[in-house]
C-alpha cells in the first residue's frame, strides 16, 4: 500500500469531498426555487411562504444548538466531580 491520494477511499479525496458538496448546494437551491415553480399550498399562511422551509429548518437547527449549549453550560460538572476523596470509602 502507497501513501498516494488514489488509494484513498472516494470519500476521502479532497476532490470527490469537493464535488458532494457543490452537488448538495445545488439540491438545496434546486428544491428552494422549485417552489417558486411548483405551487405549495400549505395549511397556515406561513407555509405558503417561499423557502419557508429552508429558513424554517436552518432556524429550527440553530435553535437547538443554542438550546444545547445553554444545557451544557448549565449541567456541566467540574473535572473532580468523580474524584473520591481520601476519607470517602
């Protein structure tokens, strides 16, 4: 086995990495502006608004990161938490 790029799994090559995502970008545009296309009719007025459901997710997504740093940062123990002192058996 030689240390060269083309042995590398097609996943690992900067290039196919490269190419994936432009090809995800390019779903991702494609679905937003099918609905400009595509009539979407949805049960509140909200849904009916382009790309809601792109700025909904992306909203969505960032909300649970936030949510997730704040419960970290409130459960978080310090590095001794589990330590067992001398005198504890």
């Amino acid at each position: 086995m030689s240390d060269k790029p083309d042995d590398d799994a097609w996943l690992a090559r900067p290039d196919s990495i490269r190419l994936l995502w432009r090809l995800f970008w390019a779903i991702l545009a494609l679905t937003v502006l099918a609905q400009f296309v595509i009539k979407v009719k949805g049960y509140f007025v909200i849904d009916s608004w382009p790309a809601f459901g792109a700025w909904f997710g992306f909203l969505s997504c960032l909300a649970m990161v936030l949510v997730a740093k704040a419960l970290g940062f409130l459960l978080k123990r310090k590095d001794d938490y589990y330590r067992v002192e001398d005198g504890d058996d």
